[in-house]
C-alpha cells in the first residue's frame, strides 16, 4: 500500500534522490524547498514516470512560521503525512567571529527550528495512527565540536540528540526515528557553503547524493536510530568517546582548516 511522504530540500541533492527513491517505492510525494520552479519539474517528471501524485510547495523553511504554513496546506488537502524526510539544510565556513550573523541564524532557523517545528506538528497525527517514520538529516559532524563550522556542527549535534530522545518517546507508538549521518557527500552542499570569490578544495571520491539517500531509506524502514554512512565514518563517529574533548576539538580543526 503506497504511503504519503514529505521532504523538505526535495530540489537538489540528497532531498532530490529521497523523492525518486520514494516515488519508484510507489509512494506520494509533498515536496518542499525554496525554489518552486525546481520542485514543479520534479513533481512532473516523477508523476510521469512512476504514476505517483505528487504536490510541491515552494517555501524557505529558514522563515519565521514556514513549518505551520506548511502543515496548514497539508491539513487543508486532508492529506495524512506517514513519513516525514527532514532534509533541508545548510552550512557555512568561518571563524564566527567573522560570520555573518544574519546567516547563522538563517542556519539555526532551518537546521533546528524547522526540523523541530515540523516533527512537532505532524507527530501527533502519527501517534493517533500508530504508525509512521521520521527521517532527519544530520552528519557525522553531529559528534564533536567543528572550529570554521561552529553553528554548523552544533546544529547538526542537536539533530542527533532531539532525533534519538524523540525516537525512544514514541516507539511504544509504533513510530521511529532515525538520525541519518552522512560524512562529506556529492550533493551540492559545498557549492551553498562557498562565498564570493573563495572556492573550496575538490573532495575526491566522495558517495553520490543517491548512495547516502538509499543508505538513509533502509535505515528509516529498519527503523534504526542513528545511521552513520560508510565504514570510516562510523569508526571515526564512534572512536570521539574515547578521546578527551579537548583533543577531539583540536584535531577537528586541523581537519577543517584544510579546507581553507
């Protein structure tokens, strides 16, 4: 039996390969991301080529009230959401002290605002169903401080920590939680975390923004809690524990200050 699923970030990379997984599983689509030209496509192409319904909704989740704009259309199509993809998001390099403000708490309001707010508001319908899955992006960056990428690393801390918390509440319901954490991945995220004028360094070899999103869509039906991609991440997410925090802080830096 098809579900209903919703992705935010559903434009372009890991969002964009959720939607196709989804939509070849036979299941209907609410998509959501900023640019509503992108999503229209999508919903096109997708409706066409698996005989899916699929509805987009053009909103910048990093806006004031964007969540509870989004559950209203939703509600008011009396359309039941069964999973809920919390993908959208992004990141920025730089000493804070240096950032700009304005874009940091554009971060937080989409990283964590929305991603809670969202999972607020459609987790009671999922209680009185006794079923559903929530997927929210987080990193392997969710597991140690990031100097260059402070606001970035913290927000992608408390997606893990609210995603397993949440998990643990809501399984006598039938419901699970899962934290997806990639490591670095092909999916447009260093081209939204460059300036002007300053380009990052290619990072060869990384995993498609499909591999982590089919990796991601096994772990939500297994129902799993954390899932960490690929072998070396795992070891390196789970080796922090053993570390003092002040040397986990250090090294971390050293990593991210190749980057610049």
């Amino acid at each position: 039996m098809s579900k209903t699923v919703l992705i935010t970030g559903a434009s372009n990379g890991i969002g964009y390969e959720f939607a196709h997984i989804f939509a070849e599983k036979g299941d209907n689509l609410i998509l959501v991301a900023r640019n509503k030209d992108k999503l229209d496509e999508l919903k096109t192409k997708l409706e066409g080529k698996y005989n899916i319904s699929a509805l987009s909704i053009g909103k910048d989740l990093s806006q004031p009230g964007a969540a509870k704009d989004i559950y209203d259309e939703v509600k008011n199509r009396s359309i039941s959401v069964d999973y809920l993809v919390n993908n959208a998001g992004f990141g920025d390099f730089g000493f804070f002290a240096d950032s700009d403000w304005s874009r940091q708490e554009q971060m937080i309001n989409l990283n964590i605002i929305a991603l809670a707010h969202l999972t607020w508001l459609f987790l009671p319908d999922m209680i009185c169903k006794r079923s559903g899955r929530i997927l929210n992006l987080a990193s392997t960056a969710s597991f140690q401080p990031g100097p260059t990428m402070s606001v970035y690393f913290a927000t992608k801390a408390f997606v893990l920590s609210f995603s397993e918390a949440v998990n643990d509440e809501v399984r006598r319901y039938g419901i699970t939680v899962t934290a997806l954490c990639p490591g670095s991945t092909e999916s447009g995220f260093q081209a939204a975390a460059e300036k002007p004028g300053r380009k990052l360094p290619e990072r060869p070899n990384l995993p498609s923004a499909r591999e982590v999103a089919e990796y991601g869509y096994r772990s939500m039906m297994k129902g799993k809690a954390v899932a960490i991609h690929g072998f070396r991440n795992t070891l390196v997410a789970n080796s922090v524990r053993f570390v003092p925090r002040s040397l986990v802080v250090k090294l971390a830096g050293q990593v991210q200050s190749k980057k610049f």
